[in-house]
C-alpha cells in the first residue's frame, strides 16, 4: 500500500533539507501504519512561518497566535468513520497538515533535541488528529494521543 505524501516549503527563514522532508514523511507512513490505516492515503503538508500560521490560526481556530502545527482534515470531525479508497485503489485524501518552520526551530531548542525531531513529532501530532485524535477534548484523549505519539516516534527511531 502506497501513500501520498506532498510537501511543500513555503517559507525561507530557515533551510528546509531534502533529509528533513523525507523524515517528516516517514513519520507520517508510520502514524498511518500504527493506526492501521487500511487504505492508501494523501496527506498534503506546507512548512510555513510564525506570521503565515498566526494568520491561518486565526481565520480557521479563532485563536490569534502562532502556533506550531494545524491539521485540516477533509472527513468531518462529527463522522464517526474515515473514507476509504474506491474500487480503483486511489489514495484517501486525509488532508493537510502545516508546519511553522519557526515554532519547531524554537520549541527543537527549547525541549532539548533535535529540530528533525521536532518536525517528526508535530508530523505525527498532525496526522493522528486528521484520523480524528482531539487531545483537546478530554485528559484521557490528550494521555492516549501523547502515548501513541511516543510509539510512533520510537518506532522510527525519533526517542526522546
């Protein structure tokens, strides 16, 4: 099974490696294959920076900050299923996800590792909420969202 993954830099604060990208995306293929995603799915993901997210924050959150990573999923959230692929096997638009380059630069030093690492880990973030994860919601959700993040970042090697 083959997912989709489109990455797109769009800002120019800080360079962006080919390295990089491809952990961010391999961090997503391994939330997907965790969750057991049974379908072939299409993420988009934009690296932006703090005034581009502060903007989308505020236009689609109501929160007039910047933040370090939204989610856009396509299913809505009172759904209680995913869309799976057709009878052609194309992939699941899952939806997008955006990243301020700048928040994981900052919160990379702030927590003590690697900004690779901080980008893997809002990649998975990201990815479990446009599968409907809503830490958000209640303590229990947030404690489960957070263990399942761990997992997968252990599992590809992205430990604290």
């Amino acid at each position: 099974m083959k997912n989709t993954i489109y990455t797109r830099n769009d800002q120019k604060k800080y360079p962006l490696t080919p390295a990089a990208r491809a952990l961010v995306k391999k961090a997503i293929h391994a939330a997907l294959a965790y969750e057991s995603f049974g379908s072939p799915a299409e993420i988009s993901v934009t690296f932006t920076d703090d005034e581009t997210i502060r903007r989308l924050n505020a236009d689609y959150r109501g929160k007039d900050r910047a933040t370090d990573v939204l989610s856009f999923p396509i299913f809505d959230e009172d759904e209680d299923f995913l869309p799976t692929t057709d009878d052609i096997g194309a992939p699941v638009p899952l939806g997008d996800i955006v990243i301020s380059v700048e928040r994981a630069k900052a919160q990379a030093e702030e927590y003590g590792h690697s900004f690779e690492r901080e980008l893997a880990f809002l990649a998975v973030h990201s990815t479990l909420h446009l599968l409907g994860y809503d830490h958000e919601r209640s303590e229990a959700e947030d404690a489960d969202q957070r263990r399942r993040q761990e997992d997968i970042l252990s599992s590809i090697g992205q430990r604290r």
